[in-house]
C-alpha cells in the first residue's frame, strides 16, 4: 500500500519517504503496550512543519486525560532538519509523546522550571527506552512479559 505524495503549501515540497501507515499504527500499538497505555485512545499522524505549532518541534500532543485521548502529531521526515548528532526518529518521537501523558498529572505549567526537567526527563528516557527496544528481539520481550 503506497502513500500518496502530499504537497506542503508552504515549501512545495512532496513528502513520499514514509513507511505505510500501518508500519506507523503497528508501532503505536506497540508503544502503548510497552507503556501501559492500552486504555487511551490514541491517534497518531505524520504532520508537515507547518502544521506543528513551532518549527523546531518533531512533535506535538494534544491529550485529555479525563476521557483518555490523546492526539499526536509527529513531524514528516520529508520535513525533518538534517541533524547529525540527533537525527530525526519518528519512533523516538512518539515515546517521547507518549511519555507527556503519563507527566500530565503532575502539571508542569509552560515555561516553568519543573516543564524543563519535564522535557529533559521525557528526552532522555524516550532515547533510552528505543535505544533499549532495538536491541531487544521482538520475541524475546514477548517472553519475559
Ligand atoms: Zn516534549
């Protein structure tokens, strides 16, 4: 199944580089095991950088914790900066948003102190936790769960 080439109205661009969508809908079922997120729903779409509130964001939630939902917007690669030492990892994203919903209770308000060691936290275990799942054999977790 192919993914029709989308033009951004802002670049020109065409973004075609994306795996299928259910390579992406696969990975969110499986971080939302690995999470003990089961109980939301959860959905999950490649944006353009036009469409995320900043430009230098590769995601974006939106989330209501009282009726478990959440929204999640994970930047295009086609989109993404050329970045060497972090480049952009669609998967890394994800957790990385995923993880804000189990830190929503404790109210980090915008431009605090406590939202910096919020995001420094969700960054450093979202890149250990895929780091960690990519050597991990699939089957072999299965196992141990
Ligand atoms: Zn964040």
């Amino acid at each position: 199944m192919g993914t029709p080439a989308l033009e951004c109205p802002d670049c020109g661009k065409f973004t075609t580089d994306f795996a299928n969508p259910e390579q992406l809908s696969d990975c969110v079922s499986l971080w939302q095991r690995r999470l003990f997120l089961r109980d939301w729903e959860i959905g999950v779409r490649l944006a353009r950088h036009h469409e995320l509130n900043a430009s230098e964001w590769s995601g974006q939630i939106n989330y209501n914790t009282e009726r478990r939902e959440a929204l999640i917007d994970l930047l295009d690669p086609a989109d993404a900066r050329p970045n060497k030492t972090f480049p952009h990892d669609v998967e890394r994203t994800l957790v990385h948003e995923l993880l804000h919903i189990h830190l929503a209770p404790m109210g980090a308000q915008v431009g605090t102190p406590e939202q910096v060691a919020e995001e420094q936290a969700i960054c450093a275990l979202s890149r250990a936790l895929v780091e960690l799942a990519r050597q991990i054999p699939e089957a072999e977790e299965k196992t141990a769960a």
